[in-house]
C-alpha cells in the first residue's frame, strides 16, 4: 500500500488501512475481545472521519495511528 500510495502522491483520494483488533470470527476463533457488530461501525467511523483527506493512513479501530 505504501508503493501504491507512493506511485500515486498526487491523487486527492484518501487512502486508509485499518487494523480492527482481534476480532471474534471463525478464523480468529471464539477467545477474541471484540466482535465484528462491535467493531464494524467502529471502522466506518473512522472512515468517515479520513473522507476527503488525501493521503495514506494506518490506522486501527478507533482511529489511532498505528506505526508502520
């Protein structure tokens, strides 16, 4: 995603990348903290918030940056 975001610098389009957390789903298993209706509308907060901010960004479930 970054060689992407790099190849495109000056597209107006934001770019997110989300890390929702531990989710409980069949892959993750029954243990996990957080549910998927938990943390969907979580998620789409936070791409509301990016809408209309050109650039890339890493972000988790509650909107914090998450480091590279």
């Amino acid at each position: 995603m970054r060689s992407y975001a790099a190849r495109h610098a000056g597209d107006l389009r934001a770019l997110v990348l989300t890390a929702p957390g531990w989710i409980r789903t069949q892959l993750d298993g029954p243990k996990a903290p957080f549910g998927v209706d938990d943390s969907m509308p979580l998620i789409v907060d936070v791409l509301f918030v990016r809408q209309g901010k050109p650039g890339l960004a890493f972000l988790d479930r509650d909107g914090n940056t998450v480091l590279w």
